[in-house]
C-alpha cells in the first residue's frame, strides 16, 4: 500500500462524512418562519386602508406544528375578520412535497392554499422533469430543475383548488380576489 | 311474461373482476407513490398517505359493487338455466315452482337466495350473501343512510364468498 492510496482513502472517507451531514432542519424552520412573517406584512399592507378605519379586524394567535424532521414547533394563525365572516392563514409547515412552505387560506367558501415555491416554477407542470433515453444508448445523467448556478428565489404563490390547480402570483390583487371569495355570503 | 331470458354473455367471472380489480388497485398506488405528480405540490406526506387510502377505499367499494353485480348474474342465470332445463333435483324442481309464480322477476334476497338457505346444508353462506346484497343496495342507492349491516365488507371477503357461492350452486 502506498502512502498515496492511503490519502486517497482518508480523502473519500472524509467526503462521505461531509456528503451525510444531517439536513438543519432547524434552519429550514426558521426560513419557513421568517418567510411565514414576510407574508402576513404583504397580507396587512394590502388591507391597511380597511384596518385602519376598523372596517377589518386582524388578529395573531399562535398554534402548534408538529412535523418529523422540525418536531413540535409553535407559529402565528392570521384571522381576518370581515363583517361576521373569518377567514384565517393556518400555517401548515415545510415538510412539504415540491415546495418549502404552506399556508392555508380557509373561509366559509373553502380553502385556497399559498405555497413557498421556487420563483422559476410559474405553473405545476414546470415541477415535473420528463428525461428520454434511446435504447441502448447510455442513459443521460439525470438533470435537476435547480441545476441553475443562480441561488433559488422563494415566492408565495396562490394554488387554486384542484382539479384544475393553478398558480397565480401572490399580489394584492390576487390576494383579495381569494379573500373576497373565501369571505362571500 | 317473457318466457326465456336471452342471456346477454356480457357478465363477468370472478377472476375477470378480481383482475381489473388488481390492476386498477396497482395502478392507483403507482400514481401515489412511483411518481410525482403536479396535483401533489404543497401536499404534507400525510395528506397524501389519507388521499390514497381514501382512494383505495373508494376503489374497493367499487369493486365490491361490480363483485356484487357479477354475484347476482352468476345467481340469476343458475335460477333460470334449472328452470329452462328441467332437472330433476329438488332445489331445480323448487325453482321451476318459484319460476311459475315469479318467472323472471324472482326477488334475489327474498326468494332465490332464501330458497338455497332453505335447502342448503351451507345456510351460514347464503345467510352472508344476503347481508352482502344488503350491502350491495346501499352502495347502489348512494349511501346516503347509515346502513345497519351487522360486519364490515371488503372485497377480499366478498371475492371469498362468491368463490363459496360459485362452489355451493355448481350442479
């Protein structure tokens, strides 16, 4: 054995420990809470002109969250109150499939749900990857969708209720498009 | 009265339910968990672990319900080949009685089924088999109501008892 092979050894050794770090599961909580924050501030922004003259309430109360990897963690319920009708933004989590983040919109009408997905995601589809390998052929590397060098930009997003399930921007006129029919008669 | 059904051959056995059954079932699991679909983003894994046990429920009563169907093709055409056919043995002879009063219109639970209770050494079956109808015609109606059933059904225990059935009535 040469002393080459044995820093080769020492080299792969170290780079399989580095390659199984356990994922920071605290991080990835506190971006969903920091993100959770950001978009309650958009939520009151937009409504600032009716809470200021009274004609709608918003309130914060906390709730529990118990996920696997984060475990038992608390973060803040939004209620907004029109008239006699509430509509509240539960938190739902991150451990969550093809996006980072949830929160739901649920009124009398039913639930919207706002995902934190990667902003170059503009419709459902864009999360599928469809790879084809000619027989024979060596398959080509499988390429992820997050291959790009730029780092990833979160962005709430509306999805519509399925079965035809939609993003839509996360602005205020989307916003109080679903507030309003979340919140109607 | 009609004097002789004409039998259509558009029923299905056992096995051919069994088989689509299978095949729908590995095909609904396939779509859960091989593969990712847009529909699932912003799902939590438990939500989507409920959505496809909701969808294999959903998925067994259906089954059940062309089970069923199957059963009482397999019932109805038995009760009409002995009275056609004219053998000789009792339940035959007392379904070509049945069939002088009914003919077609024979009830399944009240009459056909309860005949083989009746005469039957396996009465426990075609008791289970009437329950299973009973099952069947709330399936049918929409389960709007809560029905009272007395067990649980399943397709696992309904393709069991139509293989017992099948077995029972062979003559």
């Amino acid at each position: 054995m040469s002393k080459d092979e044995f820093r080769k050894f020492v080299e792969e050794k170290e780079k399989e420990s580095t390659a199984t770090q356990p994922f920071d599961w605290k991080k990835e909580k506190d971006t969903y809470l920091s993100f959770l924050d950001a978009l309650y501030k958009d939520v009151k922004d937009f409504l600032k002109e009716y809470i200021a003259n009274g004609k709608i309430i918003v309130t914060e109360r906390q709730i529990e969250i118990d996920e696997e990897g984060t475990g038992k963690y608390t973060a803040n319920l939004l209620e907004i109150v029109i008239g006699k009708h509430p509509v509240q933004l539960v938190p739902i989590g991150t451990q969550l499939i093809g996006c980072k983040g949830r929160v739901d919109m649920k009124g009398r009408k039913g639930v919207i749900k706002i995902v934190l997905v990667n902003s170059r995601m503009k419709s459902l589809r864009d999360h599928i990857q469809v790879t084809i390998n000619e027989v024979g052929k060596e398959p080509a590397p499988a390429k992820s969708q997050d291959e790009s060098t730029e780092p990833i930009q979160w962005k709430w997003r509306l999805l519509t209720a399925p079965p035809i399930s939609k993003y839509h921007d996360f602005n205020e006129e989307c916003f109080l498009q679903a507030l309003m029919e979340l919140a109607r008669d | 009265m009609i004097k002789r059904v004409s039998f259509s051959h558009q029923n299905l056995t056992f096995d051919e339910v069994l088989g689509h059954h299978i095949i729908v079932e590995k095909s609904v699991y396939a779509y859960y968990r091989t593969t990712m679909q847009p529909e699932f983003v912003g799902y939590t894994l438990r939500e989507l672990e409920n959505e496809l046990k909701n969808r294999m429920d959903e998925h067994d009563r259906t089954s059940c319900l062309s089970l069923l169907s199957a059963i009482e093709a397999l019932l109805r055409m038995d009760y009409l080949q002995r009275c056609y056919e004219k053998e000789k043995d009792d339940i035959s002879r007392k379904m070509r009685a049945l069939h002088k009063q009914k003919g077609y219109r024979a009830s399944l639970e009240d009459d056909i089924l309860e005949l083989w209770k009746q005469e039957s050494a396996s009465r426990e079956t075609f008791s289970q088999a009437i329950a299973a109808f009973k099952y069947r015609h709330w399936l049918a109606h929409g389960r709007y109501w809560v029905p009272k059933l007395g067990r649980e059904f399943d397709f696992d225990y309904l393709y069991a008892l139509a293989c017992e059935l099948e077995r029972l009535i062979e003559y």
